[in-house]
C-alpha cells in the first residue's frame, strides 16, 4: 500500500505534463527540495567536439577500410560528359502519311476541299511561357545589344512599313520583338517566325494585334460568312475523315506553338547564355568568374532553364564541369549551385556532393555557404531525389549538412527549413524498407551516423524537439537503435539525442510512454557492457525516464532481467574501478586499452542514480533492501571510496541507500547491516563536504528510528555532532539533523543528554530563525521539544526562565494566522505555506503551548489531531525519498 507521499508523488506525475518547459513556482521548488530534501543531480555525459570535419568521428567503430573516405580527389574528368535527361513514358502517335483521293462530286464546288488550317489562337500565342516574357526583360539590363542599330527615325520607319505589310497576319510584339505570324493557310516550314527588333528591352510588353474580319485575305472572309457557309453534315458526309482532318489540324497547332517557343529558347540562349558562357571560358580572373557564375544562374532561372528538360543541359554543364579544375573554393560553391540547380543525376550527382562536402569540410567556408544558400540546394537533393538510387550521393550531401549543424549560426536556418521533418522521414523511408523487404539500403548505415549526428546538433533547439515530439520522431529513432543494434556508431548517436531530449521533462515522458525502449535499452546494456561511451548515456537516460515518473520505475522494473542487468553492469565497471584504483606495481601490467578511471566511475554514477530512483517505488524499494545483490555493490562503493576521491559517486550511493532504508521490511539487508552502515556514514560526517554529511545525516533519520542506532548514536557522539548542526544556518540540514535528535527523545534516557548539549537553546533558535519560512521544520523542533518536555511539572523545571518565556512568545505569535503568514510572498506560496502551518505545525504547536502554560504530570500523550509524543521518524524524516536529477 502507498503511503500519503508516494500517492502525492503518483498524483504529481499525473498531473506534470506540460506541453513545454515552464518555471517552477516557489511553492514547488520548496515543496520538492523537502520531499527529496535535496535532489543530487548528475551531469549529462560528455561529448568533445571533433577536431576535424570528418564523416565520422575517430572513435567510430568503422575500420578505415569498411567506410567512405572523407578525403578524396576531384576533377573535371570526374563528372561525366553527358548526363541523361529523364524518360518519360508519354509516347506522340505517328503521324498519318498516307494520302488520301478526293472523292469526285458532280457539283461544281468541291464539298470537301483540304481542310484549311485555323489561325493560332490569340490565348495560345499568350501561353508563350512567361518566363520568355522575362527573357527581355532581363535583356534589358544587360549589354546586348543588335548587330546594328538603326537611328531611332529609321528604325521607327522599318516598323511601321513592317505592320503594313503584314496584311492579316497576326502580330505580337514581347518587350520590343515582334513576332509575325505568316498567312494562316502556309505552313510554318515555308513562312518561318520572323523578328524585328525595336531597339529597346526596357519594359515588358505583351501586346498582340489581330485585324478584325476585314483585315482578312478575301477567301478567308468569304468562307467566314455565315449565310454563304454549307452545313457540315451535308458537305463532309464522311465523318472519320472529317474528324481526322480536325485532328490533325489541332496537332498542327501544337506543334505550331511548340515551334515558337523552342525558337524563343533559341534567341534567350545565343543572346543571353551563350555570352556568359564565352566570358566563363575566357575569363582568368576568378572573383570574375564567380560574378559571372552569378549572373548566369539568375539568367537561367529567369529563362525557365533550370531542371533537366532543358536541351542544351549538356553543353551548359560540360562548361561548368571544366571549371573545377579551377580549384577556387568560392568558384566551386558558385558551379555546384548550378549543377545541382540543373538536376543532375547519378555519378554526377555524387560528385557534386562530393564537391559540396569536401569545401564544408573548413570552417571557415562556412560563410560562404550561408552566403550563396548552398544549404537549401543540398536539402533540396533530400526532398527529391531517390534515395535508394542515389545514398552515396545521400551520404556525402548528409556529411556537408551535418558539418553545418554544428555551427549555431545555421541552426535556426535549418529548423526553419524543415531539416528535422526531411530527416526524419528519411529514416521512416529506411525503415519501411528493412520493415518490407528485410534488406537494408547500400550504405544505409552509413547514411544513418551522418543523418541522427544531425539531429543530435538540431535537438538543442527548442523548436527542433517540439517537432520531434510533434511528428512521433521519437518511436521512429528507437526502431532505427533496433534494427541497427549491431551499428554501434548509429545507437550512440542515437542515444546522444535521447540523452538531450530526456532533460527536458516533456520529452522524457514522451519517450517513457513508449513502452518498448525499456527492452530496447536493456539489450543495449547487454551488448554493449563494456563500450563506457555508449551504456553511460543508456543509464544516463533510464535515470532521466525513473527520476519523476513512478509508472517509468514499474515499468522498467517489469523488463525481464531489468535489475539483474543493472547489477552486471555494476559489477563490470565496479571491477574496472578496483583495477584503475591498483597500483601497477602491485596489479602486474596495466591492461593494453585500459579505460580512464573517470569514464569509470561516470558509469558508476549513473548507474547508482537509476538505483535510487527505482528504490522510490515502493513495490521496487522493497524487493532491492532485501536483496544482498542490491546492498552489497552499494556498501562496497561505500567501503573503498572516500569522497574526496569520486564526491558524486559517494554521494548518489548514500542516497540509494537512504532510499533503502526508508522500508522497515522482513530480511532487509539494510537493517542486518545497519550497524556496518551506521560505521561506513561516520566518515562521511568527518568530512569537510557538507552535501556528503548532509547524505550521512539523512540515513541517520532513518536508521535512528532502531534503538541499536541510538545507542551508536551516543556511543559514538554523533549526537552532539547533530546538536552542532543546528547551528549550520542551513534548513535542510537543520531539517535532517532535527530528525534524527526527535528519535533520540523517544528514549527517556537519552533525553537529558540533549539538555545538557545546548540542544534545548539550539532547538528554539531553530524555530525562531526558520519557523515564519518552514512550516514543516518548525514541526519538527515542536515534537522534539514535546517529547523533551514529557512528564514536568513546571515548564522552568525542563526549558529554564528564559527560554520558557522565549518558547511562549514564539509559539503564541507562531499561532497567530495574521502574524504567521503575513508575509511578502507571492500568492501560490502563501498557499503553501498555509497548508502546512494548518496540517502539520498548528496542532503540535498548540498542544505544547498549552503544556507549557498549564503543566500536568500524568499528560504522556497528545490528543488527536497531534502525533503522539513517542513519533518516531521514517525516511528521510517524514518519508521523503531523494529523487537523483540531472543537471
């Protein structure tokens, strides 16, 4: 059965889910320093920056030889001459050659005359593409000019004399360029597109001149009349030949259009792409070069010529794939921007990420990256290309990304361009692929380290882990440590971002609801028992997962074989510790790839945290005390390690076992050994550090409540030791120590020793300097002073004048709800306080006032509501449990 804190721990936990990190009120952070007492927290590992760019880090798990070079050499000769254009399975059917004989009619006008080609229709003139419209704009602000320029008088002539002679034809003019139509009844091929240049490229314009009827060549006009046309049905009876006829004049038109527009790419191309190209061939100056590269991409793009339909693709990248050779860092970003801009595929592409990722390799490239937008070319190559055709081209592109993550300058670029969401859904595409087929893609790991490196650089953005959380990324990620477990490189890097994510406490309890990453974790452990770099961060983690969440601790501890690998962990590490500890001369040789002695005990360390976490539960709590398995490591750690040698190491086993010792069960090994313990604490009490005597001090409390500990107690003088502590000017200290002197009063023979101490002087100044601010402390020293004070006659005869007289005002101004809570606290602290002065100081407080003011002998115990005089302590005075957080 619960007691009263662990329900209002389980309730806690019910009800913390907030959708992000908000502050801790006032009420809080006292409300969990006194049921923990004090929360020893621990770091998150440590991870060193690597020195050089590198696709992976020197402690990778990847012989030289079973991975992709970082380093490599390219050229031009590397990029292949022609790169294929996509094919697409639309087929054109042929065209019908076969003539076919006029029928003969007797009549003297042929009823089924060649069908006459319609004139192109004014909206297809329009659907000319619009970047063609652009072509002369962007013409405008260039230096292209006509062969020859005509004086303004002249060329206004040939104009007009040209719109004369146009009779019908029809006419549009785009930016200065007319663009004439020939007689609707030719055919393109002998009346081909003309163009006439008005001298300007200044504005856009897209004008088109159709004559009306009368403008029309006269047989045109005539067969338009409607009252001189023949019905269709009596003049063309044949009606599959009528409808071939329209088709072929409807494809006719298409091809008309297609036509125009392929000679528009042609005039855009020899006046505006193929004199950069000239200038990038002959040009020497480099930062020339770049401006030119510039100026053809924004010509490009203004041309509607980028992607891989574009005819001439191959001519233009044979050029910028000469250029390499080059060997500019600036020039090269400048060309790959191209290229990959112009959709290439294949080896060409890998070799332009390769190119991309051999630059992003120097630092200090890094601003010239973010200068030309380098990054949405090489997240664009994740969003649409294939994947499984192309991972190597995937993993060279990653490596660039995942250098730029590491630099906080690109972090909020990448967030805001949806790295997170485009990473992720390549590692659901990996796995839906092992998940089908069984099979892994070529070089998918590979691909993975450089991939959940990136996202381990994202995660400490706030926006990064609220789309994480928001698109179920963290289920996804445990697949991945799943199906790759033999991957060492992908599950550190994984349990990296877990490690990140688990500091905060929404995602700690995103990550505990998915009830499959406990057995994931514990095969981990398994696997991996002496590879220190990866189980720290897994026991880093569970310590997160068990810190706050009573349903994690069940959980986990339901796994099978979930302690049992903990404590095989332990005694792996305990033993590596030991060893470290040896001296060489005494030990023999030093083992050949020995571990520093820290990277041990961080281990340790963690591990101890998950202990004492798990304790808290009481299902948990109660199976590890009576488990030798469980105590002993703990009392072993305690025996060799002092806590100037490892001071977080000692103190997260003190604290397992003061969570331990909170349980008065059947065959508890803490309370056979209590004794040893109460031995190994005193040199934690002599120390010079005050959170180890603080430790020391708290499983004191618990272990005080046993008659052979009070004897040890005073045997040993460690109850002036706690009289002393009164005077620390510390409230959890003076809260612990108060704890254990109010055991010691349940024995009557023990109580005159605390009056001769200066216990009575020190307790009273306890309660005057922190009673207005703790209502729990000030409850404390009333149940001392009460079991103190049992039996008098008169309250001189216990306390003395003064300091009766110095109890009375306090206790009567104490009882005072105006004067006890007045105070300048904000109104959700007020509340707390509240709470407590009512439940748990107002009841002693009062029942010793009244003992003071009318003593009577035969009074032995308090009435109800207040405990009774012989209270004895439980964990942590008063079932407080410390929870081990991280920092």
């Amino acid at each position: 059965m619960l007691s009263p804190n662990d329900k209002k721990l389980e309730k806690l936990d019910l009800l913390y889910r907030p959708s992000m990190a908000k502050p801790k009120t006032s009420a809080e952070i006292i409300s969990e320093a006194r049921n923990a007492l004090r929360t020893v927290r621990t770091q998150r590992p440590f991870t060193p920056q690597e020195d050089q760019r590198k696709l992976f880090e020197p402690a990778s798990s990847r012989t030289l030889e079973n991975r992709p070079p970082s380093s490599f050499s390219l050229h031009a000769s590397s990029f292949e001459s022609s790169d294929p254009r996509p094919i697409y399975g639309t087929h054109l059917s042929p065209l019908e050659l076969k003539p076919k004989a006029p029928a003969s009619f007797t009549t003297k006008e042929d009823p089924c005359l060649p069908f006459p080609r319609p004139p192109v229709d004014p909206v297809k003139i329009r659907r000319v593409s619009s970047a063609r419209v652009r072509f002369f704009r962007a013409a405008s602000q260039g230096p292209l000019l006509p062969d020859r320029t005509l004086p303004p008088t002249e060329r206004k002539k040939t104009v007009e004399s040209k719109e004369r002679g146009l009779m019908g034809n029809s006419l549009v003019k785009i930016s200065g360029t007319y663009l004439i139509e020939s007689n609707p009844t030719g055919h393109l091929k002998s009346h081909p597109l003309q163009l006439t240049y008005d001298g300007g490229f200044n504005e856009i314009k897209e004008q088109e001149m159709f004559k009306d009827a009368t403008a029309l060549p006269s047989h045109l006009r005539s067969r338009g009349d409607q009252g001189k046309r023949r019905p269709r049905a009596s003049s063309c009876p044949n009606s599959p030949d009528l409808s071939r006829l329209e088709t072929k004049a409807v494809s006719n038109a298409n091809l008309q259009e297609k036509d125009t527009e392929t000679d528009i790419d042609d005039i855009f191309w020899n006046t505006r792409i193929v004199p950069i190209l000239n200038e990038l061939e002959k040009e020497e100056n480099v930062e020339m070069v770049c401006a030119a590269c510039t100026q053809l991409h924004h010509a490009l793009k203004e041309g509607n010529m980028l992607g891989n339909k574009f005819k001439r693709r191959n001519i233009l990248l044979k050029t910028l794939y000469k250029l390499v050779d080059v060997g500019s860092d600036p020039l090269s970003l400048k060309l790959a921007k191209i290229i990959l801009a112009l959709k290439v595929s294949r080896k060409n592409l890998l070799n332009v990420c390769k190119l991309i990722f051999k630059i992003s390799r120097s630092e200090k490239n890094d601003s010239l990256i973010q200068n030309d937008s380098i990054l949405e070319s090489l997240l664009e190559v994740l969003r649409s290309e294939d994947l499984h055709t192309n991972t190597e081209a995937f993993l060279y592109c990653m490596g660039a990304i995942k250098f730029l993550s590491g630099n906080p300058g690109f972090l909020n670029e990448m967030i805001s361009k949806d790295t997170v969401e485009i990473l992720m859904n390549l590692i659901k595409q990996i796995n839906e692929n092992s998940r089908k087929c069984g099979t892994y893609f070529p070089n998918s790991g590979h691909l993975l380290v450089q991939m959940t490196a990136t996202l381990r650089n994202l995660v400490d953005s706030p926006l990064a882990r609220r789309k994480l959380l928001s698109i179920s990324a963290l289920p996804q990620l445990c697949t991945v440590m799943g199906q790759y477990m033999d991957d060492k490189d992908v599950c550190t890097n994984i349990a990296r971002i877990f490690s990140k994510l688990t500091s905060y406490h929404v995602c700690c309890v995103a990550l505990a609801n998915y009830s499959r990453c406990y057995a994931l974790f514990l095969n981990l452990i398994n696997k991996y028992q002496k590879t220190q770099d990866l189980v720290v961060r897994i026991v880093f983690i569970l310590g997160n997962l068990t810190a706050k969440n009573n349903q994690a601790r069940e959980q986990f501890s339901k796994e099978k074989g979930s302690i049992p690998t903990l404590l095989a962990l332990f005694h792996t590490f305990y033993e590596l510790d030991l060893r470290s500890e040896k001296p060489v001369g005494e030990g023999g040789e030093p083992p050949k790839a020995q571990l520093p002695q820290a990277q041990v005990e961080d281990v340790l360390i963690k591990l101890t945290r998950v202990l004492a976490n798990l304790a808290i539960h009481p299902g948990v709590g109660q199976a590890m005390a009576t488990s030798p398995h469980v105590v002993g490591p703990l009392l072993a750690t305690l025996e060799y390690k002092s806590i100037d040698d490892c001071e977080e190491l000692v103190i997260n086993t003190t604290a397992t076992i003061n969570n331990l010792s909170y349980y008065q069960v059947k065959n508890s090994i803490i309370q056979d050994k209590k004794l040893y313990i109460a031995e190994l604490l005193l040199k934690l009490l002599m120390s010079n550090n005050m959170d180890g005597i603080l430790e020391a001090v708290r499983v004191f409390g618990n272990l005080s409540q046993d008659r052979d500990i009070c004897d040890f107690i005073v045997q040993k003088n460690v109850h002036k030791f706690m009289i002393a502590l009164l005077d620390a000017k510390h409230q959890d200290i003076c809260f612990s120590a108060c704890g254990v002197l109010l055991n010691l009063t349940v024995d009557k023979d023990k109580r005159v020793i605390l009056k001769e101490g200066g216990g009575i002087k020190k307790l009273m100044n306890c309660l005057r300097d922190f009673g207005p601010t703790d209502w729990q402390l000030a409850c404390l020293v009333c149940k001392t002073l009460w079991n103190l004070s049992e039996n008098i006659t008169h309250a001189s005869s216990c306390f003395g004048d003064e300091d009766t007289n110095t109890l009375l005002v306090l206790l009567s101004s104490f009882l005072d709800e105006d004067l006890a809570l007045d105070g300048s606290f904000d109104q959700d602290l007020k509340n707390y306080h509240k709470l407590h002065w009512e439940t748990e100081f107002k009841p002693v407080a009062q029942q010793l006032l009244n003992r003071l003011q009318c003593p009577h002998p035969s009074v032995e115990a308090l009435p109800a509501p207040a405990p009774p005089p012989t209270t004895v302590m439980q964990l942590n005075t008063g079932n407080r449990k410390s929870a081990l957080l991280p920092s």
